[in-house]
C-alpha cells in the first residue's frame, strides 16, 4: 500500500465512523493531510470543544487527548499511538504541586496545558504558548506561581513586569538542549534569515529571536513576512510543514536537536488501525478528575476571549 492508499483508506472510514481527526502542528504532513482540524494546542483545544462527530481521534500527545475528553466527556477519544506522551507533562506530580501551593497560599496557580489531568484538577487558569502572556495579564492577581515550563514563565514574566511570577523548574526536554551557540552558529550559517523560535527553548535564546510564538504563530508569521528566510527553533515537522505551505520561502531548522520523538511516534498506520478499531488507546478519566480539571480549563477559554 502506498502512502496515499493508506490516506484514502482513512477518509473512508472517518467519514462512514463518523469521526474527527485532530492533528497537533508537529505531526508529519501526511497526518496533517488527512486531519479534520490541525493547529497548536490552544487551537485544538478549542476544536476538540466544537467537534460534531462523536468520536475523536488525537494525533498528538497524551495531554492533549485528555484535553479533548475533559472538554468532550461524552465523545469517545482516542489517542492514536499510546506511547505519545510528553515528558514536560509528566515532570509534576500532583501531591508536590500541592505542597508548594499550601506554602503559597496568596499565589494564583497557572498551569501550561502540558501537564496530566490529574496535576490540573488542583490549578486555577491554564494556558498555552500562544495565551499565555495575554490570560496571565487579565488574572486580577499578581502573584502567579507558574508551572511546569520555566522558560515560557520566564519568557511571560518578562513580558509582564508588574506581575509577581514564581517558577517551578520543570520544561521541555527538546526545547531546552538548544543553546546560544546552536543560535550562533545557524546565524553565520544564513546570516539574512529571520530567528523564529517558540517560548519553550531558554530565555538566553528566546532573546536573540526576531519573533516568539507558539507553533501556530511562528507558521503564520513565516507565511506572511515579506522576508524569504527564516531560521526556525521548534520541533522540525515546522520546517517541513512551512516548506510545503510557503514554496517561494527557504527555511533552517535551528539545531538537529529539535526532534520531540513523542510527537514522531504516530504513523498513518496508527491512524487506520483506530478506524479499524484495531489500535490506539481510549482515554479514560474518572468523573472526578474531569470536572475539577475542566475548571482551569474553561478558565483559560474564558479568559482568552
Ligand atoms: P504549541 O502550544 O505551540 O502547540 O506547543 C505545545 C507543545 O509543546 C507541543 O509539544
Ligand atoms: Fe512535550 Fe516538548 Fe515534545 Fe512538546 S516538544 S510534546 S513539550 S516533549
């Protein structure tokens, strides 16, 4: 079977299942091709918020297949391959967090979407890459304890000075190998390229960037910057990703180190065999743990508006 054989294949059955395909900006392109709805987190959450079809099949981490159950308790959602976890989610245990908030009683809790259902059912307002710095500035209280990313908390305090922001020294293990030197090099490498890097890589990096986004901005920005070269600091399906969309463009991933494995583990393969009903993993959460985690969860949706 070719790949386009396997993609066919999955259109037929999604559409005779009744299914929705949501697929995470650093999925491989020929996932993305056959995706109902592709976006960075924040986009899909609100997606897996709107979907009609009654199952949903997530093409992305384990955090964001939660996401979807929490915001779709009804729907049945698969995870597509149940190896896809990510590590920065997994970083805080619930009972630790919950030790540093009762030392902190004053400080409101921000959790980045990558993080368990079960740590978020003890945070107040979640957010992603792209509302972070918009959502932490409408929360009335400056005293933010932000978890578990430091370098996008430290990238969102100093964004916001006035706000009182402590970290907790977890992140993404890709994001964070890539350092100045990586940056220095890729500069001398293409010295008219724009640096394009997400909030997640060190502050001493985001800090020699032209422009800071979530997967999503970073795209959209390449896609409508008069500029012709960009060199890209986030997962490398990005840089896939932008070269199908913007062919009149060049673009450089910043370090071969930016290959996240969890996000690479899903095939088209795992796809068909969902439909099968043969693969995948279904997500399962306690009643409990949905309706505590969704508070922080519709906090972030409504706070975003
Ligand atoms: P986005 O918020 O840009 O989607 O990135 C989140 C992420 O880390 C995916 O791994
Ligand atoms: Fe998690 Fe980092 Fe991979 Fe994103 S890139 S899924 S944050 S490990």
């Amino acid at each position: 079977m070719t790949i386009k054989d396997v993609q066919d294949k999955i259109l037929q059955l999604k559409c005779e299942k009744d299914v929705c395909i949501l697929a995470h900006s650093y999925q491989a392109k020929e996932i993305i091709e056959i995706a109902d709805f592709t976006g960075d987190s924040f986009q899909l959450s609100i997606a897996a918020g709107q979907v009609d079809q009654k199952t949903v099949v997530m093409c992305g981490v384990r955090f964001m297949a939660e996401t979807v159950k929490i915001l779709s308790p009804d729907k049945t959602v698969i995870l597509a391959n149940p190896g896809a976890g990510c590590p920065m989610a997994e970083q805080m245990g619930k009972d630790m967090v919950q030790t540093v908030k009762d030392r902190n009683p004053d400080y409101t809790v921000v959790a980045y979407i990558n993080t368990t259902a079960e740590l978020k059912t003890i945070c107040d307002v979640c957010v992603t890459s792209s509302s972070a710095v918009r959502i932490v500035d409408k929360i009335p209280n400056n005293n933010i304890l932000f978890l578990p990313d430091c370098s996008l908390g430290a990238y969102v305090a100093g964004q916001l000075p006035h706000k009182n922001i402590k970290l907790l020294q977890g992140g993404c293990p890709v994001h964070a190998m890539v350092t100045t030197d990586d940056v220095n090099k890729a500069k001398a490498a293409h010295p008219d390229a724009l640096l394009l890097v997400h909030p997640e890589c060190v502050p001493n990096v985001v800090c020699l960037a032209d422009f800071v986004g979530s997967t999503t901005a970073i795209m959209e920005y390449a896609a409508n910057s008069e500029h012709g070269d960009f060199i890209i600091g986030t997962e490398m399906s990005i840089v896939e990703n932008l070269q199908y969309r913007c062919t009149d463009k060049r673009f450089y991933l910043l370090s071969q180190k930016f290959l996240c494995p969890n996000m690479k583990i899903t095939t088209l393969v795992d796809v068909l065999n969902c439909l099968d009903g043969n693969g995948g993993e279904e997500i399962t959460l306690d009643e409990t743990t949905i309706t505590e985690a969704r508070v922080c969860i519709d906090k972030m949706i409504e706070l975003s508006a």
